[in-house]
C-alpha cells in the first residue's frame, strides 16, 4: 500500500494527492495511439499542473473507463476510484467535465455523500473557466 504524501509545498501546503478519471461510452476508437480517455487525461494533467502551486499532484493509478456508459455505476475503474477515496489516497477527484464520472444527479450525490465522508474533498474539471469543488472544500 503507498503512503500518503505528507511533505509540504513551498508555501506551507500539504501535498495533494489527485486522482484523473476517464470515461468513454463507447469502445469506438479507443484501440488507436491516441483516443478519447487520452486527450481527457491530458486535459486533466494540465489543470492539475497549473495547479501545483497549490500543492497539487498526480496519483500514478489510472482510472480509465473506456467502453463503459455513464448512467451505471457498474464500472471497474469507478469502483477502485471510490474505494481508494473512502481509504483516504485522493484528495481530488479531476474529471475533463462532471458527465465523465456520472451522467445521474442521484448517482453524483451518492457519489459526494460517499467522498465527503472520507477524507476527499473535492471533484474539479478543467473545462470551466473557474473550476470550483464540486463538493467540500
């Protein structure tokens, strides 16, 4: 199991820890070099990184759903993404926009009522031009 990152920014800040979820409905095109899961990711990279003053940072683990739609919760990479929130190893969820991770208002409060439990405290996107926490935070 990692440990926590506990170390401290230049400006006092704890590390946080980040986790970048991918999903697309369908497996149509994702066997080429460069797909759809691949620009979200990049997207989703960039924001965190214009964040890192904050004291962002990337999780290593790739939660990727690629051929998964989002109006089930019935999806592998989901399913670890939520249980390593309720373990405490994210601190922000970062999705290319919030229909990523559920396109169901009452799968995205359980979702939040399930984080805010825990120790994460917030689901950012870098597609708005003031991303906010979509929850906590």
């Amino acid at each position: 199991m990692a440990k926590r990152d506990t170390s401290s920014t230049a400006q006092g800040r704890s590390k946080l820890c980040c986790a970048i979820y991918t999903r697309k409905s369908s497996e149509e095109g994702l066997e080429q070099d460069f797909n759809s899961l691949d620009a979200q990711r990049e997207a989703c990279e960039a924001y965190v990184a214009s964040q890192k003053h904050e004291g962002w940072g990337i999780l290593p683990q790739m939660y990727d759903d690629g051929g998964f739609s989002g109006g089930t919760m019935e999806r592998p990479a989901l399913k670890r993404l939520l249980a390593d929130v309720a373990a405490g190893k994210i601190d922000v969820v970062v999705v290319y926009k919030v229909d990523r991770l559920t396109r169901a208002l009452s799968d995205f409060a359980k979702i939040v009522r399930s984080s805010t439990s825990g120790k994460s405290r917030s689901c950012r996107s870098p597609r708005r031009s003031t991303p906010r926490p979509a929850w906590g935070g």
